[in-house]
C-alpha cells in the first residue's frame, strides 16, 4: 500500500516508515538518503520503542503526571545517548495528543519524532526512525503502527562483523557478531511471514554503492514519492541526521558513496574470524547471493560448545571494559 497522495496539507498524522536491519548494515545511509525525498522524515534513533512497552499503555494519556514524568524520563535517557538536541516534556506531549488526536504510546512515539523535525520543514507525509535493531521486534510495531512501511537493509555479515569489532559497542567476538547478524535476518525473515509485501522492502548494501541512483529510485516507488533528481555520486549533506558530528563511526556518512568498504572483510578480519562468520551466517550468505565458498557446518550444527562459550567469554570481557571506557571518558 503507497502512502497517501494528498496533499501535505490534508493529511492526518504521516504515514510510519521504520529502516531497520543489522547493526553495520547502511540503515543510516539508506535513512539519510531517504530524507531527500519530498515529504520525508526519518528521525534519528530513538531506541526505546520496544524497551518501554507496557500492557495498557494505549491509555497513557490517561496516566497521572507522576507516573507520566517517569517514564518520559526513561524516553530521554535513549533521546540523549542518541545525541537528540531536543527532548520530551510531559507538557509537550500533552499538547502533542490533544492537537493531533494522536493518544497513547503511539502518540508517545510520534512525538518524539516530531522533536526532531527541522524548524518550517514541511510537514512530513512519512515520517519514521532508523532503529536497527527494531528489526527483532515487528511484531510491536505492526501492534502499534498496523499500516506501517518496513525497509529492511541486508549487508555482507562478513563485512558487518568487521566494522563492529573495532567500536566501543556492540559484540566485541566475531562469533557473537555473526549470530546477532542471524538473528535480526532472522527476525526479517519471520517478518515477511506476516508483513504484506506491499508494506515491505528490503535493499543489499551492496547495490546501494554498487548503484545508487537505481537503488534509490526503487526505494522512492517503494514509497510512492517520485525523487526530485539523480542521485548519483550524491554526497550527503554533511552526515545523516547530525550523527557524524557525534559519533566517529559515522564519520564516513559525510562522503560520497562508493564501494570502498564492500569486502572490507578481506583486509580487516583475520582468516580465523572470517572462516568463523562464513560457518555461523552460511545459510544467509547464499540466501542473499554472497559468495560463500563450499558448505562449512556452524559450530552450533557442529555443537562446538566449548568454542562458543569461549567466544561469549571473549565478547562479554569485551563489553564490559567496553561499558566502562564510556562511563569514566573524560567530559568534554
């Protein structure tokens, strides 16, 4: 279903787009990409979708101040560790849901978005976050948001894996690196059980660098908003969404697009990590047409359980000291 061809200006609240995918995957390219489009607003991360979810939080806006302030102050502990520059109130949300008529969580979430919207932008007729990891929880969303649109972005696990261990977040082993990568595919995959292909769509990293302004345009069908031009060699506007100020691993969003870090498994992973990764995501990469080489057994068909629970040991060493250099770094 495309959204809604009126006019901005006759529409109630935007049609909901979430991009989601594998931590690593491009969701922020595609999301920053996706905002040239007329009529289109994805927000930067918020995070807190399906971590604060509640039974009877459809009667939110019924909560007393106290109860409400509380959980807007669990809101902004996932607005600020995503670099938002303005943060919910409980009087902004209240005026929120009475001039929208947009009540409840949802209107919880709408919110937010709106928080970050440019001053005299257009009122968006999509609008949406870039949460990746979103991607393992579908099920609340199509809960929340019945009509919402999905993209879904898809990247060489080998190549994801590679650009994770370097940071100061997320899996610190290349093997618990490869079955996050399993899971949220897999959480894709249970997706398009239940999700209509009208409302679903989903990009290869590789064909967005490979060829962007193809890739582009069938993102733009996809939402039924023609872009205003080519895109090709399209430098983005600085970064997506503020982030490459914020956080280095972004920093690459504030150049062109190119193919430089497709296969940068080859040059960054150890034949150890890349023999591992190519064992536990086999069955995804030959799903998704990556070269993959002759069938090798996942450990976890093999039952190498000592081999995992070593790989645990080494990833939860890693976020451990990980979680403290972010806690004692100096404030600048």
């Amino acid at each position: 279903m495309a959204p809604d061809p009126r006019p901005l200006g006759e529409l109630g609240e935007p049609r909901v787009l979430f991009v989601l995918g594998s931590p690593r995957s491009g969701t922020t390219l595609v999301a920053g990409l996706l905002d040239l489009l007329p009529g289109v607003w994805i927000g930067k991360e918020t995070g807190f979708i399906p971590r604060l979810f509640q039974e009877g939080m459809e009667s939110l806006h019924e909560w007393d101040t106290s109860r409400l302030e509380r959980t807007i102050a669990r809101v902004n502990v996932h607005l600020r560790s995503q670099a938002w520059t303005s943060l919910a109130t409980v009087a902004g949300v209240r005026q929120f849901w009475s001039e929208t008529g947009s009540t409840g969580y949802e209107g919880l979430i709408r919110y937010a978005w709106s928080l970050d919207v440019p001053s005299g932008r257009p009122r968006p007729a999509v609008a949406g976050d870039q949460s990746p990891g979103y991607v393992l929880a579908i099920p609340l969303l199509e809960q929340l948001f019945p009509r919402a649109l999905y993209l879904h972005v898809v990247r060489d696990p080998r190549d994801v894996v590679s650009s994770i261990l370097p940071l100061h977040f997320g899996a610190h082993s290349a093997a618990m690196a490869a079955l996050d990568w399993n899971e949220s595919v897999a959480g894709w995959w249970a997706a398009e059980r239940r999700v209509p292909a009208s409302r679903r769509f989903e990009v290869r990293y590789e064909d967005l660098v490979a060829e962007p302004e193809a890739v582009f345009r069938a993102m733009a069908g996809f939402l039924g908003i023609p872009p205003r031009g080519p895109i090709e060699r399209q430098t983005l506007s600085g970064d997506a969404h503020g982030l490459a100020r914020n956080w280095p691993h972004h920093a690459r969003l504030a150049e062109p697009i190119d193919d430089r870090s497709v296969g940068r498994h080859r040059r960054d992973l150890s034949d150890r990590d890349r023999a591992l990764v190519e064992a536990i995501c086999y069955t995804g990469l030959v799903t998704y047409g990556y070269e993959a080489g002759p069938f090798r057994p996942s450990p976890v068909l093999e039952e190498k359980v000592l081999l995992l629970t070593g790989e645990r040991l080494r990833d939860l060493c890693g976020r451990a000291l990980g979680s403290a250099r972010r806690r004692w770094r100096p404030k600048a």
